[in-house]
C-alpha cells in the first residue's frame, strides 16, 4: 500500500491559515465591543462618563453620614477615683454616740476629746427638737421624730444610707461609756467580716439581772410572720429578751447585720416598740439577720466590759480598780460619772498601752541581740545599737565629715567648726540638755557599776548627724572605795539622741505673684551705691515688669539740706522720676521716704572705714528699727516688706524665694547671702558677679542680717510686744534718739530687726537659709574700682557686735605667706 507523502502533510497547514483569514474578514465589530467590555470594565465605565458628561468631568467622594455609628455603641469603663473604692476596701471601725442636747458640751465633748483621734468616724446623734445649733461640736446628727422606741432605727438608718460602704464595724454607745479605742482597733483587726457580727455584753452577764423595759404593757401585739415564735411582740421585754446586747455597755455590730437591719427597717420599727433600746435592737438583730443572740466571744476573741454601777466600784481610785484584771482588759467602761472622769481613764488607759509598747520594744531589742549572737553575721542581720536608729552617715568627701564637738560643763570649744571663737558658753537648751544627757549616764553607771562613785567629768564629746541624731561621748572620773587611798578609774559611755518621728510642718498656700515692696535705706556717703541699686532694680524688675515697688529711704545728716542743688540725695530722687516717668504704663515706680538723724549720728563718716563693717548701719544696727517703723506706714499692714541694702546683688530668683518663704502670720525670711572677696584689691580670686559661688570667690556671712523680708503686721506685732520692754516704737524722726538710749529693761541683745523677731517670742516662724542668687561686697567693689582703697586697720571701734568682712580666704591668705616667705628666703 503506499504512504502519504511530504507534500499531503503541509495540507492541513494550508488549509488552516486559510480559514483563519476568512474569518478574520467576516466577524462583526459587536463582537470585539463584548469581549473588550468583559476584560476591562474600569475602562468600559471611563468611556461612558465621558460620552455623558464630557472631557472636563471630575469625581466627587460622598461623605456625608460616613463611616456609619455602630449600632451598639461601646460603653466607656468608668472606674474609681481610689484603689480601695474599686477593691472593696474600707475603714474598720464607726462609733455612734447616742446623746442629748444638754450633754452635748459636757459627756459628749470629753467622749470626743478622748476618743476621736483614735477612731476612724464618730458621729453624736440627738434628738433635734429645738433649733438650738450654737454647739461646740461639730459632727452632730438630729432627728425630729422624738419618739424614744424609734431613736436606735434612726440611727441605723443614718448610718446605712450614709457609711454601709465605708466601714466594716459599726459600735453603738451612749455618751457615758469610755471607750478604750486603741484596744477595740487591735481586736476588730483579729476577727473575719465575712460573718455576721452581733458582739457585746448581756446584762445577765454583766451583774444586772433586771430586764423590765418599762415598755406599755396595753400596746396591741404587732402584726409580726406567724413563723417567728421567739421574738416577744409585747409592749415589755420578756424572759426571752435577756440574752440581747446591753446599750449601756456598747454594741458592735459588722456592716453585714446592718444591711440586713436596713431592709427589714419596717418589721424592726413594729416589733421594736419598748423605750429599752437594747431590746429594740436586739429584736431587730435577731429578726433581720437570724443571730440568736448576743455574742461575748467570736473566733476566739471577746470584747470585754466593766461596769463602775455598783456603790463598791463608784468612788474608787483608779490606782485601786487598776489591780483588778477585769478593769485592765475592759474595752469600754460604763456609766462614767462626770466629764472629768473621762480624762482620767484616757490618762490611765494610754499609760498603760505606752508601758506595753515599751515592754515589746524592749523584748524585740533582746530577741534581736540574742539572734545576732555570733549565729549570723551583722552584715546580714544589720543589727546595730541602739536598734531602729540609722549608722552614722559616710561622708562623701572629706568636706562633708562630721567633727566631735569638745565640751564640759559650761563651755563648748571650737563651736561649729569656727576657728573664730575657740571658746563659746553654752546656751540655756544646750545646757539642760547636757545635763540630763549626764545623769542618764550616772544612773547608768549606778545600776552597772554600784560599788563605783561618780568624781567628777574627765571630758565629753557631742555630735550631731542629720539622719541619725545627737551622739554623745562621755569620759567620766569614778573612784571605788569610801576610804583612802581611793582607786581613780575612767570609764567611757556613749549616748545616743536618736530623731523622734519626722513630721511636715503644715504651710499655708502662697504664689509667686505677690507684690514686694523693697526698701533700700541709703547714708549720704552711700548715694553712688544707691545710684547703682537703682540701675540694677530697673534692669532687674523695672524691664522685666516684675511685681514689686521700689521705696528709697534717705538718711539726712542733722544739719544737711533736703532741697536745692545742695541735697545730697538731688540726683538719686532726678533718677527715680525719670524712671517712674519711664515705666508709669508698666504699673512700675519708685518712691522715698526722708528720715533726718539726730545730732549724735550726723558726725562726718570716712566711707573707708565703713566698708569694713558687714552691715551697712555700721556699729548702729538699731537704726534698722527706725527705718522699718517710720517707712512702713507708707505702706499698710497687708504689704511684703524686703528691707535691703544699696551694695547688694540680686536675681529674680532670689525675690521668687522671698515670696515663697514669706508667709503673713506663719513665717519671716531672713536669707544669709554671699559675701564676695575683692578680687581686685587683694588679687587672688578673679572678680565675676554672675560665675557660681565658690570658696575661692567668696563666703556666707551669718554675721549680716541687713535683708529680712516680713509682712507689716507681723512686724507691727512684734515691735508691741517690745514697746513696753525699752525698745519703744519710733513715730517720729525725733524719737530716734530714744531708741539709742540704753534702757536698763531692754531685751539683751537686740541690735536688729532678726533679733527683734526672736526676743518678741512672736508666733511666727523665722527661716534662715543661704541664698547663692544674693551677694553682698558689690559696694567695696565699686568703691576700688573708683580709686578708693580699703584702709590698712580696722576701724577704731571695730565692727561692733558683727565681725568685720573677709578680705580673702584663710587658704589664700597662707599661699601668699609661704610665696612670700619662700621670695624672701631665695633672695637671701
């Protein structure tokens, strides 16, 4: 048979390409359109926008009512403002003290002087059927409703709309109970709130078999559950009553009993229809929360009471009824007699827990020596003595060591580390203290060492560390035997003062926007100090409108002009209306105040000599007095005073702590500021007013109490305290001279406004603190740089009670001795 050929294969080729290019010419263009539209949509759609609305067309986006709310909104979780709201933790115990209007300033005020500040609440409840509301205390509730039987369900009703939540136990007392509320606290802190509580004493167990109510006998039963056959819906108390909790003795009850009292609240008030209150109550208990009685004791613990209604117990002393150990573990003791019987037991009371707190302390103290006997190391235990005080702190430099001060009986050597004063007298405190620091000593010595007598103080040593107290070291000289030759021994003891429980002192509220009224008082030989004062204050306050009042005080000499061309003061006063001129739309001004000084203080002043001294009154620090009581009634009693004087350098940062730290009938400010060296006279610093302090720049002068700032009416205040006393109050310039007589009956000491402060016993605080934002010495400064010079001694009558100002330190000072000894030496 013969094969296809070559030429037979290449037909279905042919035949294919042919077909393919008839039916290319025969499809219609629809087609094409359909297939195209099903594999570009987008474009389809854009083809037709155009053809409808055009080339210029442009899409918008609806947004209106976009995105949709959800249709179940989610709730925002609002919690608690404390953690013990969200957790359930509340108070542990509330006292309601049922009382009367005419016991409210006698038993219930003693009730509450005695018990309150132990407690967490306590509220007096009475009978309000008059509108008398002029009551010593405060925290009253009164109830119209008169009605004896109601009284208790009102209260209960009060305290469980009221403090249900608040308060886990609820103790209900008449206003004749004492309550020993520290031991109450320690006992609910030992029993579970999740029971129900109903804790007292009966009155069968507490000696008083008598239960008559003294109810109405002809009131109708109520109309009580068929099922409660134990309760006594009778008008009087039955047999069945005397196992309720006795009022007179107190009752306690916990939260969950007076819920449940609250919701059978109706039931209570028809069956509790008895002028008993304790059987009202008990009625109420035993219906609303099924507790079939009174409880003496629960979960091992019982709440004891004591009874003072018995003729033996009425007049006893306390020293007699405390040998009875029913009187030491009572929790409440009824009926007290009189108002005064209650600080008594309060007294009696809070002795006796004290000496059971000594007695654990001094147990823990000996369990804890016993324990760090050599069994574990002290590094581990940090058993030190005495127990609970802190070590000695480390110093961090050799800077911040703490030095032993040496003293005896009278005197302390090198105080405060001052090598000025080798020798100081004890003050009046220091010396009590050291005295009784002295005979804790001895009699320590007498219990441990009874065959050894007390000569006399070898030396002692005191110390004081900031974190741990004052220590003491005592060297004392004991002898033994009564007969010579006597066998002179040296015994050392330490002492320790630890810090007693570190408390806030409360402050009143104070901005930094209070108006400061500085006053610069200015000698006629100190005008260009004041000229430079006032530059400072306008760059200072004046530009950046700080809220002060700028009052210059200008001490005229007896004899001096105070108008013309001739008024030393000319340029000064040009200069202050100018300014005031200048920032008068700013609120900004300055004012002055003449004073002419008496003869006796007009005498010429070598400006050389003055600068010597660290105040600027010179050895007249009583001047400051005249000052201050002749320039403040320019001002009024409401004003913040900053007295200053003219050479001193500030900040606004230092008038920021001025207002901060002076508080109107709490507290005056009296900053100790930085003396600056000068550089320039004596070489060995480099003078810069605005580099930070250092030892090489400068020093604190505690001597120079030239700044003080106080409000006028404590200041007011204070100078009565002393008018009287010789150190009367200055009205006039003519009474200046009064103020230098030297009374015989004028306080010791008192040379300035601080000391003034001080011998006034005023109430006010006095803060003293350093301020680096404050320096003086800007007056010696200029005074050298004017071409004056300091003078080679000090002034004839030195610089009175305050020291002369520091030319250099006592390091720079001997660098300059040894460079000149050494110059000295290499020349020879």
């Amino acid at each position: 048979m013969r094969r296809p050929s070559a030429l037979s294969r290449n037909h279905y080729f042919v035949i294919g390409l042919l077909l393919g290019l008839v039916l290319s010419c025969y499809i219609p263009q629809d087609i094409w359109e359909l297939v195209q539209q099903e594999e570009c949509p987008q474009e389809v759609a854009e083809n037709l926008l155009i053809e409808r609305f055009g080339q210029d067309f442009e899409p918008h986006l609806n947004l209106i009512n976009k995105p949709l709310a959800a249709k179940k909104p989610v709730k925002n979780v609002l919690r608690p403002r404390y953690y013990s709201s969200e957790l359930g933790i509340r108070e542990k115990i509330f006292i309601g003290v049922m009382t009367s209007q005419e016991n409210i300033n006698s038993y219930a005020t003693a009730f509450n002087r005695t018990t309150a500040h132990l407690v967490n609440k306590i509220k007096f409840f009475i009978n309000a059927d008059s509108a008398k509301t002029n009551y010593q205390l405060k925290n009253i509730v009164g109830f119209t409703d008169t009605r004896e039987s109601r009284r208790p369900f009102y209260v209960i009703k009060y305290i469980a709309d009221n403090y249900l939540d608040d308060y886990d136990y609820f103790l209900l007392v008449p206003d004749n109970v004492y309550v020993d509320a520290r031991k109450l606290t320690a006992l609910l802190y030992h029993m579970s709130i999740t029971f129900d509580l109903y804790m007292g004493g009966t009155r069968v167990g507490l000696g008083d078999p008598s239960t008559d109510g003294n109810g109405d006998a002809d009131a109708p039963p109520s109309a009580g559950n068929a099922g409660d056959e134990s309760l006594n819906d009778s008008g009087a108390a039955g047999l069945s009553d005397r196992n309720y909790c006795a009022l007179e003795a107190g009752i306690l009850l916990s939260s969950s009993v007076i819920r449940k009292m609250r919701n059978n609240l109706d039931r209570c008030v028809r069956i509790g229809i008895t002028n008993d209150h304790s059987v009202n109550i008990g009625r109420c208990v035993k219906y609303a929360s099924r507790v079939a009685g009174c409880q003496e004791s629960f979960q091992g613990m019982r709440q004891y009471s004591y009874a003072l209604n018995t003729k033996s117990r009425h007049y006893k002393d306390l020293s007699i009824l405390a040998k009875e150990p029913a009187f030491r573990n009572a929790t409440t003791v009824y009926p007290v007699q009189t108002p005064e019987d209650f600080y008594r037991l309060h007294a009696y009371y809070s002795k006796h827990h004290l000496e059971l707190v000594q007695q654990r302390g001094y147990a823990l103290e000996q369990k804890s020596y016993r324990i760090a006997n050599g069994s574990i190391s002290n590094k581990i235990l940090e058993i030190r003595w005495p127990l609970g005080v802190p070590p000695p702190s480390a110093p961090e430099t050799r800077h911040d060591m703490l030095t032993w001060q040496l003293l005896n009986g009278t005197h302390s050597f090198l105080p405060n580390a001052n090598a000025d004063r080798a020798v100081a007298p004890l003050s009046r405190i220091e010396a009590l203290d050291f005295a009784k620091v002295l005979d804790i000593a001895l009699q320590y010595t007498a219990q441990k060492y009874p065959k050894l007598r007390y000569q006399d103080l070898h030396s002692a040593y005191r110390k004081f560390d900031a974190t741990r107290g004052m220590d003491y070291q005592l060297h004392l000289n004991l002898y033994e035997g009564a007969t010579p030759p006597k066998r002179l021994l040296l015994k050392s003891f330490e002492v320790v003062k630890p810090l007693g429980r570190i408390e806030v002192v409360p402050s009143p509220y104070v901005t930094e926007s209070t108006r400061i009224a500085i006053l610069v008082p200015a000698f006629e030989h100190q005008v260009t100090d004041a000229l430079d004062f006032v530059a400072q204050y306008e760059r200072v306050c004046m530009a950046n409108q700080d809220n002060t009042f700028l009052l210059l005080i200008f001490l005229y000499r007896f004899d001096s002009p105070s108008k013309g061309d001739d008024d030393p003061f000319k340029t000064l006063k040009k200069l202050a209306l100018d300014l005031s001129t200048k920032y008068k739309t700013d609120g900004s001004r300055i004012a002055w105040v003449s004073i002419r000084l008496p003869e006796q203080l007009s005498a010429p002043i070598k400006p050389d000599d003055w600068l010597l001294h660290a105040s600027m009154y010179g050895s007249q620090q009583l001047l400051s007095l005249a000052v201050a009581d002749l320039a403040l009634p320019k001002l009024g009693l409401e004003s913040l005073v900053l007295l200053a004087p003219p050479g001193m350098l500030f900040r606004t940062d230092f008038l920021n702590r001025v207002r901060m730290n002076t508080i109107q009938g709490f507290q005056v400010y009296a900053p100790i500021g930085f003396q600056l060296y000068p550089c320039s006279w004596a070489h060995f610093c480099k003078e810069c007013d605005t580099c930070d302090i250092s030892q090489s720049s400068g020093y604190f002068d505690r001597q120079n109490h030239d700044v003080i700032a106080f409000y006028s009416r404590d200041y007011v205040q204070a100078r009565k305290l002393l008018d009287p006393l010789g150190l009367p109050i200055m009205r006039s310039d003519l009474d200046i001279e009064q103020l230098l007589l030297q009374a015989p009956q004028r306080p010791a000491g008192v040379e300035s406004i601080l000391d003034m402060f001080v011998a006034a016993q005023h109430t006010v605080h006095i803060l003293r603190a350093v301020e680096p934002h404050l320096r003086f010495g800007l007056a010696v400064r200029s005074h050298l740089a004017r071409g004056g010079s300091l003078p080679p001694t000090l002034p004839p009558d030195g610089c009175g009670r305050q020291q002369c100002i520091h030319l250099a330190s006592r390091k720079q000072i001997g660098d300059a001795i040894i460079r000149y000894e050494d110059k000295s030496i290499l020349q020879k």
